[in-house]
C-alpha cells in the first residue's frame, strides 16, 4: 500500500515537473506512423523519424506533426524572484542572556546511554 502510494505522488510530480508528461503522446507517434505507412509502404521507423525530429517543411500535416511526442517543448517549471528597490531597516531589539545556576548530577545508574551510531539507522516503526 504504501509503495503504490509513494509511485502515485512520485509519479504526479515528474509528469507536473518535467518532460515526461511527453511519454504519454507516444500513442499519437504511432497512430501519425500508420497513417503515413498507408502512403508509403517502403517507409521504415527510422526514416519516419528523421522526417519529422530532423527539422521538417511545413506540410498538409503540420497540425498533427505538433502534437507528436518531444516536438514542442514546454517550460513546466519557472521560479521569479522578485527583490524590492528600498532597503528593509529591521529594528535593533534588546539581547537578553539567559544564565543557569543550575547544575545537573546523575548517579552511575542513570547516565543517558549515548550511541552515537544510531543517529545513522533508519526510523523505526512502533
């Protein structure tokens, strides 16, 4: 349960975030290779796709040729950053030290274990 939930939110960011969402136009590169298989039957995949990756005219099916995979690309992820033009003055506040006076003794028993390896374990369930 737990691994189909994590490919679910892994999957929805890389197909929002990157390039990927284009896999998901490969049925319409195949479908546009049938279509131009009907007209020449000597077409191989190989010179399909050097037609229209390589650079191409624009022809009867420039419309089509758009919407196949990995042709038009598209900016998903842009950050602005938008600085101000006046300088922000923030206030001088007071600093205040807090001091203890008290000290802390513990008997042999009582000394908190300290396993510093176990920083590097993964988290445990309970």
């Amino acid at each position: 349960m737990k691994n189909s939930i994590v490919l679910l939110f892994l999957s929805a960011y890389l197909f929002s975030t990157t390039e990927l969402a284009q896999v998901l136009k490969i049925p319409v590169l195949i479908q546009h290779y049938a279509e131009h298989k009907q007209y020449e039957d000597q077409l191989s995949i190989i010179d399909y796709l050097v037609h229209h990756y390589a650079g191409h005219e624009k022809d009867a099916d420039w419309d089509t040729d758009m919407k196949l995979p990995f042709v038009k690309h598209i900016n998903l992820l842009q950050f602005t950053v938008c600085l101000p033009f006046t300088p922000v003055t923030l206030p001088k506040g007071e600093t205040v030290w807090i001091a203890s006076e008290t000290l802390i003794f513990y008997l042999n028993k009582e000394i908190p274990s300290y396993n510093p390896s176990a920083v590097w374990q993964p988290p445990q369930f309970v």
